[in-house]
C-alpha cells in the first residue's frame, strides 16, 4: 500500500523569502529522495473570506512505508529534513502514514 509524508507548512513572515526557498532550494532536494512515487505541492486559497490555515501543504507518496522509511534514514531525507530550519521558522505539521485511493 503506497505511504504518504504530509507536510504542512504555516504561514511564514515573509511568504516571498518562504517560497523562493521552497521552490529553488528545498523542493528540489526533495524530489531527490529515493523511492518518491509523486510529489505534490498546494498553496491554498482563501475560502469563504477567510485566511488558509496553511501557506503550503506537500504530499509526498512512496510505495511503501519501508520505502518512506528508507528515502528519509538516507543523505537525501538527512539533508532535506535540516534544511527546514533554513525557511520554516514559522513551524510545520508532519503527517505520515498508508494512503489509499478513493475514487
């Protein structure tokens, strides 16, 4: 069964410094881990007047939890889990667990 990784991302002090960040520098180092089946980045949109409560989700999907396991134990997973303290300041929540297909 596939095995996802959800980070999500609050809203930072600076969102240009944030996602230039994120698109130049730890997104590429992402796409780097061993095993990543997709990966997949949202930056919601207001609803109903209302903020996001996020500024950025990222949907990391392997096929396996041993396969997750593996990518971030790695020098890829290493390097891309220390360059959070270079961009996320404002804090994440981190999600992991079997992902399976609804429709």
């Amino acid at each position: 069964m596939a095995f996802q990784l959800i980070v999500l991302y609050n809203h930072p002090e600076s969102a240009e410094a944030f996602d230039k960040h994120y698109d130049e520098t730890h997104a590429p180092l992402a796409a780097r881990l061993p095993g990543l089946r997709s990966y997949t980045v949202t930056r919601p949109a207001a609803a109903g007047g209302r903020p996001p409560a996020y500024h950025l989700v990222a949907v990391l999907t392997f096929d396996d939890e041993a396969a997750f396991g593996a990518a971030m134990s790695g020098e890829e997973g290493k390097a891309a889990v220390a360059d959070l303290a270079n961009f996320a300041g404002a804090g994440t929540t981190i999600l992991t667990g079997p992902a399976g297909v609804v429709v």
